[in-house]
C-alpha cells in the first residue's frame, strides 16, 4: 500500500534517513521504532510532505508523493498525528474535529464551517474514542491526554485509509494506553492500515503484525515482533553494546 | 440600523454636518478595519501597508472621473476590483513570509507605493489628483458619501461575519496558527491565504474610491501614509482581532476619544497621547481587545456575540 524506495533526506550534510525502502501492507499495524535521533519523525514528515526528500520515492497506491503537495497528500486519504499534538486551542473541539472539511479548494468552502452533518460525524468519532463529554469545551482547557485522544479523533473524521500516528502514546497514563491501544485493534479490524512511531515496547509488541527498526537513519531490520525482540543488531542500536 | 438610514433627516432642523462627517468618518474606518480583520484577525497576517488598496482604489476613481468625467459613485465597484487584482498579486508575493518579515514586507509596500505616486506624474505626481466637487448645497453634499459609506460598511460587516463562520474562514483561522497541522488536514494554505489577503482588499479599495471624492483630491501624502494601515490595526487589536464585532467597537471607541480629545484641547497632539494610553490600558486589561477579553471571561453580552 505504502513503498519506500531507497529515500534519502539530508539536513546541511547531516543524514537523517538515509537510502530507507520498506513496504507497508494494507490492512496491517506496523510499528516503526528505533533509538532517539534514528530519524522516525523526519521519514514520516518525508512521507506527509513537509520535507522534500533529496532522493529516492515514496509511492502510495501508484502514486508519487514525493512529487506532491502536502495537502494533496491528505485529499488521498493519509490522516496523520503529530508527536506533539498539534490541536489548535482557539478552536473548539469540534471545529478541531471537521477542520478537514475546510480542505481543498471549491464551493463547499462556503458552506458553514460545522454543518449538520459534519457535527453529527464528529459526534460519532468522540464516542468511537468515548470523549463526547468534551463536546462543547474549549480547546484550550482541555488536558493533555484528552488532547491526546482528539488529535487521534481529527485524524479519524477524515476516514483515512492510511493512518500515521506518532507516538499515539507517549506522556498517557496506563489506562488511555489500553484504551488507545483497544482502538487501534478496532481501527486494524475496520480494514484501515497503521503506520506508528513508538517507543512503548509493549504496546509495538502486543499490537503490531510487522516491527520495522530504524537507526541513525538508516532500516536496520523488519519483520514480525517476535523475531526482532532476538535481533542482535537491534539490541545493539539500543543498548549501545555488543552484549 | 434604522437611526443611521434616518440620521441625515437632522440635516432639514440646521446644518449638523461635523455629526454626519464623523459618522461617515466612522463608517469609513469600520468597512476598513472589519475588511482587514480577515486577513489580519482571523489569518493572523497583520498587514501594516494595507491602505494601499485604500490609495489604489482612490487613484483608480480619481483619474477616470478627472479625465472621463464618471463619478466614482459609478466607479467604486471597479476600483474594488482593482485592489483585489492587487491584493492576489501583491499576497502571492508577500505571503510567503510570516510573522515580523510580513510585518516588514507590508511596510515596504506601502513605501514602494507612495514612492512611485510621488513621482508619477500621469496622476500628478507629489501633487496628485484635484477632482470636481459635487452640485449639491453644503447641507446635502456629505449625503451621496454618507449613504455610499454606510452600503460599504454593511457589506464589510457582512462578509466579515460570513467569513468568520464559513469552512473558508475555518480554513484560514487555522493557518492563523499553525500552518503544518493546516496543511497535513488538506488545507490548501497558499490558496486560502491569498484569496482572504485580496478579498480584504476589496472593500477598502471601494472606500478609497469614495473617499477621494469626498475630499475632492487624491494625494499620495493623504492615501499612502502608514497613519491609515496604522488606525486599521488598532482599532481591531482594540477592539478585538478575529472577532466579527470587534473592529466595530474598536473603531467607535478610537474614533471618540480621538475627537473627544481635539474637541476639548484643540490640535495639541495630546490625542495621540491618549490615543497610545488606550492601547496600553487595553492591552494591559484587555490583552485579546475588549470584545475578545470579554467573550473569554464569558462576560460578553449576547448582541455583541457574534462569533
């Protein structure tokens, strides 16, 4: 579904992913991981756009995006999350939820900014993540975990068929984990394809079909989580030994 | 709303034209300040050259009633459209920057435009453009600007509201704060931006129109100078920026206390004295504009809650 060909990107001579080539299938839960630095975030803002890649190609169902503009590139139904959770706080809740709605260029620009429509779906999506509570609550005011949860839930209103989620649960108490880590599992049986960055063990094991391990920019193995647990060069990169 | 249609009535008991000037004065600066809160306020692009529009649209009328004779009564809905041509020109430009070097490039553009109207003499140089004055008697001649102004301000208002609770205005509040996460969620951001940057400039570019007119000359030292961008500014920061009816209030508030001022101690300059006071208490006490502050400590009453 998601092919990485040979992608390079460099900062001022600085090689952040260097010659990466994976492939993503539909329909999985794959867990990027690796130590701090390895270059997780850059491949995934390569992936979204934000950053050009120096060489190499990102191929999603047959198409360049690498030759695409980053809001293109959410038009073809790849939703992300940020690391840290870019919720906009002047906004409210819901205008957070159907901010793709705003997406693109055409007539519906004119439209009211929450539709009927729009409020009913975004009503559906906080009780998929059991947040309808925060409904009508600022942004601003709200916690740091039921943040967490609607950078997911604006991921999901756009019905993504690719969802890149970085760090879905980094800074949450163990209790949002299992309940993230419910969703996922739910989102995986709904047919949809995760991609995520994360450095909770646990969560990458018990969830993920393929692991794929990244350091110092470079994929240094893949495969099912039971077989990197025992790679030796895993260990390596993250322990800094050859133990 | 019916009291402002009604308020040249007054002009049949005597000659009230300080009150009808500062309420078209008023309307002037509310279709201005409510036309640059939606690039200003909502898209968070503060623009301290965007009287150029304003000198655009008046140059624009100017020379064709000067030359061909056609009121810009009849021409100000082109003139808009002139300064939008601009504005789309002007924001694919500058838009690339944010934040202080937008700032910056906006002063600039005011700079290269009151260069270039000095000196070209087709317009009249330094000098600019002398227009006729209107027929009718001192009572009625402010009348045809009056109503003309207060049609603009209505529309400026309208499209501000409208602006503000579209998936447009969504759009571009969200760019106002970050434009990565706009722009992963399938914003368009260049698009947006620059549509809002010259859909601002229309209104304003209407009224320049008008108000060459009224002052029966346009001039680059009475149309491109930063005091008119500067004014737009305030009026909305105190007011409230990004609010629909803030730059409305703003305006009102700065308008009065400005005149209130020169009435009661003349042309001493204490009213930028007070003027730069207002703006340090507001801010001090009301750091998001009166009706921001307000709508934020939920004390706002609910007719002037209009998102």
């Amino acid at each position: 579904m998601l092919k990485i060909n040979n992608a390079t990107k460099s900062f001022a001579g600085i090689v952040a992913v260097d010659g990466c080539s994976f492939e993503i299938k539909k329909g999985t839960i794959s867990a990027l991981i690796g130590p701090n630095g390895a270059g997780k975030t850059t491949l995934f803002n390569c992936i979204s756009r934000i950053y050009p890649i120096d060489s190499g190609e990102i191929i999603y169902k047959d198409r360049r995006l690498d030759l695409m503009p980053t809001h293109k590139i959410a038009r073809l139904g790849i939703g992300r999350s940020f690391q840290i959770t870019r919720t906009l706080d002047h906004l409210s809740v819901t205008e957070n939820l159907v901010l793709h709605t705003a997406g693109g260029i055409g007539s519906h620009l004119l439209l009211p900014a929450i539709t009927m429509e729009n409020r009913q779906k975004a009503g559906e999506i906080m009780e998929f993540l059991g947040i309808s509570a925060l409904a009508d609550m600022d942004m601003g005011s709200l916690s740091f975990g039921q943040k967490k949860l609607l950078d997911l839930g604006t991921v999901l209103m756009a019905d993504p068929e690719l969802i890149l989620l970085d760090e879905p649960a980094a800074g949450v108490n163990l209790r949002l984990l299992e309940d993230i880590i419910e969703k996922l599992v739910t989102l995986k049986n709904q047919g949809k394809t995760i991609f995520l960055i994360e450095h909770n063990m646990d969560l990458v094991m018990e969830i993920s079909d393929e692991v794929i391990v990244m350091s110092a920019g470079m994929i240094i193995a893949q495969g099912q989580p039971t077989e990197i647990q025992k790679n030796a060069e895993v260990l390596d990169a993250y322990l800094g030994t050859n133990a | 709303m019916i009291s402002l249609i009604c308020l040249p009535i007054v002009q049949f008991f005597g000659n009230y034209n300080y009150v009808i000037h500062m309420v078209l004065f008023s309307f002037l600066y509310i279709t201005m300040s409510s036309s640059w809160n939606i690039i200003g306020g909502y898209g968070g692009f503060i623009s301290i050259g965007h009287n150029v529009f304003f000198g655009i649209g008046a140059y624009f009328s100017g020379f064709i009633y000067a030359r061909y004779g056609i009121s810009p009564f009849y021409t100000a809905v082109f003139a808009g459209m002139i300064a939008t041509v601009f504005g789309f020109a002007i924001g694919l430009i500058t838009l690339r920057v944010k934040g202080p070097s937008f700032i910056i490039s906006s002063i600039a553009l005011l700079m290269i435009f009151r260069t270039l109207f000095d000196r070209w003499e087709l317009v009249g140089g330094a000098h600019g453009i002398t227009l006729p004055h209107n027929t009718l008697s001192v009572e009625w001649s402010k009348i045809p600007h009056y109503y003309a102004l207060l049609i603009l301000m209505v529309l400026s208002i309208y499209l501000s509201w409208y602006v503000r609770h579209s998936k447009f205005g969504l759009a571009l509040r969200s760019i106002s704060h970050d434009e990565i996460k706009s722009e992963v969620t399938g914003i368009n951001i260049k698009i947006i931006k620059v549509t809002a940057y010259a859909l601002s400039a229309y209104l304003i570019g209407a009224a320049g129109a008008i108000w060459g007119d009224y002052l029966t000359y346009v001039r680059p030292n009475i149309f491109f100078i930063i005091l008119i961008a500067a004014n737009m500014v305030l009026m909305c920061i105190l007011g409230g920026k990004g609010t629909v009816t803030g730059p409305i209030i703003g305006t009102i508030v700065m308008i009065f206390i400005n005149e209130f001022i020169l009435a009661n101690f003349g042309a001493s300059e204490l009213n930028i004295f007070f003027t730069g006071l207002l703006m340090i208490l507001t801010l001090l006490y009301f750091p998001d504009g009166i009706i921001g502050s307000l709508k934020k400590r939920k004390l706002l009453p609910g007719f002037l809650d209009w998102g």
